[in-house]
C-alpha cells in the first residue's frame, strides 16, 4: 500500500473518532439539557393571547406537546375540557402552557367579583348584621331567602297619614285572600305591619369586602351582603327595602334548592296552630 493512501485512511479514521466524539458529546449535553429543563409531556396551551381576568373557552386552546418542569407537572392541565371556563388572573400568550395558579375557577376565592358573576345576573349589596345576618355566619357560594318587614303606611309616601291602612285588607286587594304568597300580617282587618318572604334560593358572592370568609368574620361581623340576583331581582330588592322595610336573611342547607309558595298567614293563625286561645300581654 502506497504511503499516501495509509496517510489518507489514518486521517480519515482521527476526522471519524473527532467527529463521534463531537456527536457523543452534543447529545450528552442536549439530554442533560433536557433533563435539567423537565420533560415532553402532552399539556394545553393558548391556542392565542388571553388577556387577564378572561372567561377562557375551549376555542382559545389547544393541547401541544411541550417541555415541562417534571416537578411541576400536577400544575398543569391535560385536557382542554378541564382547562375551559376558568378565568386567567394575569396575560397567557399563545403557545403558553395553562397552570392551575394562571387559570382559576370561578368559585375560586382569589378571583375578583365580577369574573364571578354568571352572565346575564347582577351583584347587588344589602345591608346586614348580626341579628339579619345569621349572626354573621354567612358565607360566600351559600344561598340565602330575603326577608322583608315594614308597614304599609310608612311604605307609601304619598299615603294620608291618617287614613285607616290595614296590611291585611290591602294585600287582599291588591294579591287576592291568600297573597301574596309566603307572607304575615297581624289579621284582615287588624294592624298594618307585614312580613314577607319575596325572593328565595338567592346565592351569596361575598361578604363584607371579602370574596371569602376569614375566620374572624363571626366575631368582626360584616356590614354588607352581596348577592347575584337578575336585574329585576335587583329592582325587586331595591324598591322592597325602601321606606324603612328592612331585609333580613335565612340561611339555606346547601343543597337545598327548592321553591316554596305558602298562602298567606296571620298571627291569629299562628296563634291557633299553637295551641294558644287568646292572646297574652307581655309584661315589661
């Protein structure tokens, strides 16, 4: 063999062992890259940018396979599914994956009120305390009924003051011999106090300023309730505690949905159903 041609295959053997060096050591240090980084796993992304304290819908995402943090992998969501109808509490861009902390639920305590208000419903205040409020044992996500007491004399501005009103006799008029349903007066033709129970199954969205319930609230108390009504709820609540009626809430079982529709009721009823035949004064 020529000089020249052993010179050639030498070379050609250090460029060969140089180069499977090269290759060994660029796909060493790729997988360790790789496995600093975490690993390829199937994750839903945003399919484009989402704003913050968005409704995230499933056309907005899609499922990629992506490099992920392998310690973290819990926090992210595998199907698009389980990812929609959360709200994003800060800018997802496209080709993001979702976590669990960028994409709430609604329910969530951490999201802002409006994000929590169902379409088509409004958020509206009332005024509460210990005695109206359940001694402050209220919390958001639970339902409530509204309670309201007043006097039909004081609640019409323009009525004559001395004029005979009776609560009974004008619900009579006005809502037939037993409405309005789930309501109290005195008697048909005795006192001109009421109380009744206008709205029901009515669900709470916070407490005070609080979107959720600190342990201290049953002792520091909460001035406001705010509830998710439909906008002629929310007409309904507003002209109903007008002229000094006041609104009082009763806690619902939490799963406890159900509508009731109770003729009208007088104390003297009560008082029969009770077992007492006449009516006592109570010293002072």
């Amino acid at each position: 063999m020529k000089r020249i041609q052993i010179i050639a295959i030498v070379v050609a053997a250090v460029v060969f062992m140089l180069s499977y060096i090269m290759f060994n050591s660029n796909n060493k240090q790729e997988k360790t890259e790789r496995t600093r980084l975490g690993a390829e796993m199937e994750v839903v992304v945003a399919k484009v940018d989402i704003g913050a304290y968005v409704l995230i819908t499933e056309d907005m995402l899609e499922v990629k396979r992506v490099l992920v943090d392998d310690s973290l992998k819990e926090n992210y969501f595998n199907n698009i599914v389980e990812a929609a109808n959360r709200i994003s509490v800060s800018e997802i861009y496209a080709g993001e994956p979702l976590t669990h902390k960028r994409a709430l639920s609604p329910d969530s305590p951490y999201i802002e009120l409006a994000p929590k208000i169902t379409k088509g419903k409004r958020a509206i205040a009332i005024t509460t305390d210990a005695s109206n409020g359940v001694g402050f044992h209220i919390k958001p996500g639970d339902y409530v009924d509204i309670l309201t007491s007043g006097n039909i004399v004081r609640f019409g501005e323009t009525m004559d003051r001395d004029a005979k009103a009776l609560a009974g006799t004008t619900f009579s008029q006005n809502f037939g011999a037993n409405g309005p349903a789930n309501s109290v007066v005195f008697s048909e033709t005795i006192g001109d106090d009421y109380t009744m129970m206008p709205l029901q199954d009515i669900k709470v969205l916070a407490v005070g300023p609080s979107l959720r319930y600190l342990p201290d609230m049953v002792t520091a108390g909460y001035g406001t309730v705010t509830l998710e009504v439909t906008p002629q709820q929310a007409l309904d609540i507003t002209f109903l505690t007008m002229g000094g009626a006041s609104a009082k809430l009763a806690l619902r079982s939490l799963d406890d949905h159900e509508i009731i529709n109770e003729p009208r009721r007088s104390v003297i009823q009560i008082y029969e159903e009770t077992g007492a035949n006449e009516l006592v004064p109570v010293t002072p």
